[in-house]
C-alpha cells in the first residue's frame, strides 16, 4: 500500500470519527452516523489494499 493511500484513508478515518462527536454532542444522529460510515468505508479501503500487498509479495 503506498504512503499516499494510507494517508487518505487515515484521513477519511479521523474525519468520520470528527463528524461521529459532532453529531453526538449536537444530538445529530443523521451526521453521528455518517462519521461512522465513513470509519467503516476507510477500514474497508485499507483492508483491500492489504489485501492487493499480499498478492504483490
């Protein structure tokens, strides 16, 4: 997995857990459970892509 891809999907991963503690200090469940989509979306790319690594070696 490249520097690069790993870097985007930590970045997905801490925008959803930003977006999960907006949501539930504002009582927002629509945007606490967006932030929770987008975690499992990024540990999903990031699984994948170590999935790819394994293949390649």
């Amino acid at each position: 997995m490249s520097t690069a891809d790993k870097a985007k999907n930590k970045a997905e991963d801490l925008a959803g857990q930003a977006k999960e503690k907006f949501g539930d200090a504002t009582d927002d469940q629509g945007l606490k459970n967006e932030g929770k989509a987008d975690q499992v979306k990024s540990n999903l790319k990031d699984a994948g892509e170590k999935i790819k690594d394994a293949f390649r070696n």
